[in-house]
C-alpha cells in the first residue's frame, strides 16, 4: 500500500496502491528522472491523506500490462533474486503481454490461458517450459487475487493441461560426467596453457561447487585447518552494475565443503602463484574476481577446441556430476553427497544420481541369513524332508 518510486527496465516509475486501486506512472531515465519522481510521489501522498483520489480514480479495469509491471518492480524485484527478477520479466514480456496484456484481470479466463498455452506446446514449447510460463502468470494472479483485484486465479491446478511430451516420457536427463582419463586430460591441459584457472578447475572437480559459487569464492571462506569451504555466496546473473554482483545460494543456505588434501595442495599452490586482490581467491590480473560467462567463453571452450574429436563438449557443471559420480563409487552415503553439493533435499540428490548406485544386491540380500552353517542346514533340512517338500510343491505348481 502507499506510493512507492522504482525502477522499472531502466526508466523511473511512480506506483501508486490505495485501498486496492492501482496506477503506475513512467517518470524517465537517469536521476533527474528519479528526482522528480520522488518528488511527486510526496505530492501524491499528501493529496491521497487529505482524501483527493482524483490520481487514483478508477479510469477503468486493471489490465495485465499495467499490473504485471507493478508486480515486477514492485513484489519480485524485492522479494526475489535479481536473476530470477529478469527471468520473470522476459517470460511476462515474451509470452503473457503480447497476449492478454490490454486484457482486464477480471476478463482473464481459464479458456484463454489454456488455449494459449495449448498453441504455444503445438508449435513446440515442452512441457517443462510451458509450465514454467504458467508459474510465472499464477504468480503475478496470485498476487492480484491476494489484493482482492480478482476473485480466484485462472492459472491455478494448470498441470492437468499439459500434455507429456516424448521428453518427458523419457524421464529425467542422465547427468553428463567425465571418465577419469578426461579428467586428467582436463588437468594437464590447463597446467600448461590456462595455469592462472587450473586451480579453479581442480577446485570444481574436488568440490562439486558450481561455478557462480566458486568464481565469488574468497579467501577467507577457504579454512586450510578445518579442511573445509565456506560457500556462502554465488555470482548473479542478474542486472549489471558498476561491479560485480553476487547473491544467496540457490536454496538460500550457506554450507561448508571438505576439502581433500591434495585439493589443500593445489589451492596453496595457488595463492603463492597468484597472490589475491581484494580477498578474491580467483581474480583477474586488474584484481576483480573472474566472471562465470568469461570462464566459460574464454578459458573452458578453448580446451574443447584444442582436443577436438578426443574430448567430446561439456559444460563446467559436468565436473559437479563426475564428483558426485565419484562419491557414489566409493559407496558415499547419499546424505554426505547431498550435504556437500548444498541440495535443498535429499529428494534431489536421488532424482539425479539414483540411477548410479550400483551395488551387489546378492549380497544385501545374503547378509539377511542367520550365521548357521549352509552347509549344515542344507544336511538338517533335507533329514527332515523339507527340501523334498519344496521341490514337489514347485514341481506340481
């Protein structure tokens, strides 16, 4: 409630919500822009207190363009990270506002949503996709049915309309690992022509954290005592600033990673070499830390170009898949490799590497048999005539 100035897509905006009557007012760009918008915004309080709601005057019904870019400023720019913030936005802009956006909110109906989204499936969108559209348009009328704008949300219990493609049919995509041979390529590569990042990628292999986490990584995170790793922050890939710009985890918990001593090794190495700026433990020679879009571009694609055929393409969060591969093989409980690679749920951590655990099933069933001798048993029970028994009820069935 109030008037509230935000930024909105780069220009300065004035929202206004009075007792449920919504207005958004484009101002302008740069601060001069942000001056008078502030300034107005006071003018429109005083005006709203003394009970003038000529500003506010309903001019007719709330269409989804309008709201849906007060919810964006306003609602997810604040409550939520910056990149998710972007990606809403592009979903509002690219599939809902073409379509429904001089639409009235009260006028939306569960038909128009459906048929929409039926079209957009035919011309090819997943499942998957589509169902991240829909989220976005169920949280935007989430919101509205909150603030008493519409009487129920169209978009609710939309996963009946979603038709299972041959994607989804298949189930979850296997993770793309590296056989140990490729990892030592992968190693010896860098050792020679990227030393500057070997250590990162070591780091990403021994740790299974993601590259935005290990780009921010500081040295004051890296514990050589305790053998562990603070993981408390991750790049954004939200709006760009004047620096660099970093958010909570993924699920929004700090975590601590062990290190092995070899990694320990590596990472002193490291330091020595390449001693930090500012505190960043991987930093450009001018003293920022590494951008993720830079690693990947400019100092993990080159390896790929320079094997060729010898070392098929993947990306660098193959290497948190080959750790937890790895885990698994040496028979790591599920629960010490969830804890590790900061899943929110275990849950998470068996959807994508279930399918790994491979163990000896004989055996798990064997270590259900009493200790007698089978030998000993095997004697007892045919004297008693039980194994006679067995064979003649097998044999009749």
């Amino acid at each position: 409630m109030g008037v509230k100035v935000r930024m909105f897509e780069g220009s300065w905006y004035i929202f206004i919500n009075h007792r449920g009557r919504r207005k958004a007012k484009k101002i302008g760009k740069g601060a001069e822009a942000r001056r008078t918008a502030e300034a107005a915004a006071k003018m429109i309080e005083a005006k709203l207190a003394m009970g003038d709601l000529g500003i506010v005057r309903d001019e007719g019904p709330v269409t989804l363009e309008s709201y849906s870019a007060d919810w964006l400023a306003g609602y997810v720019r604040t409550n939520l990270k910056s990149s998710s913030y972007r990606q809403y936005a592009q979903i509002m802009r690219q599939h809902w506002v073409p379509e429904l956006g001089s639409s009235g909110l009260r006028d939306i109906s569960r038909v128009q949503i459906r048929t929409i989204i039926t079209r957009k499936m035919r011309a090819g969108m997943s499942a998957s996709r589509a169902d991240t559209v829909l989220r976005v348009l169920q949280a935007c009328l989430g919101v509205a049915q909150e603030e008493g704008l519409i009487s129920e949300n169209p978009v609710r219990g939309h996963g009946r309309w979603l038709l299972k493609t041959s994607s989804s049919a298949r189930g979850p995509r296997r993770p793309k690992l590296f056989l140990a041979p490729e990892l030592q390529a992968i190693f010896c590569w860098f050792a020679s022509y990227k030393p500057r990042w070997s250590g990162l990628v070591f780091l990403l292999a021994r740790t299974g954290m993601r590259i935005g986490e290990a780009c921010a990584l500081r040295v004051e995170d890296v514990d050589f005592e305790r053998r562990e790793i603070h993981v408390c922050r991750t790049w954004s890939s939200g709006l760009r600033g004047d620096g660099p710009a970093f958010s909570p985890l993924k699920n929004g918990h700090d975590r601590y990673v062990d290190m092995s001593s070899q990694l320990i090794d590596v990472l002193r190495e490291h330091l020595l070499a390449y001693p930090p700026v500012d505190g960043w433990f991987f930093c450009y020679e001018r003293g920022t830390p590494i951008h993720p879009r830079y690693f990947h571009w400019e100092v993990w694609r080159p390896m790929f170009q320079y094997y060729g055929q010898l070392l098929e393409y993947r990306p660098p969060h193959a290497l948190r898949h080959t750790y937890a591969s790895l885990l698994i093989n040496n028979h790591v409980s599920l629960a010490y490799i969830k804890a590790q690679l900061g899943h929110a749920s275990i849950d998470t951590t068996v959807d994508i590497y279930g399918h790994l655990i491979r163990g000896d099933t004989k055996r798990a069933v064997d270590q259900l048999d009493d200790p007698t001798d089978d030998a000993e048993k095997r004697k007892r029970y045919a004297s008693e005539g039980i194994m006679e028994l067995g064979v003649n009820r097998r044999a009749s069935a």
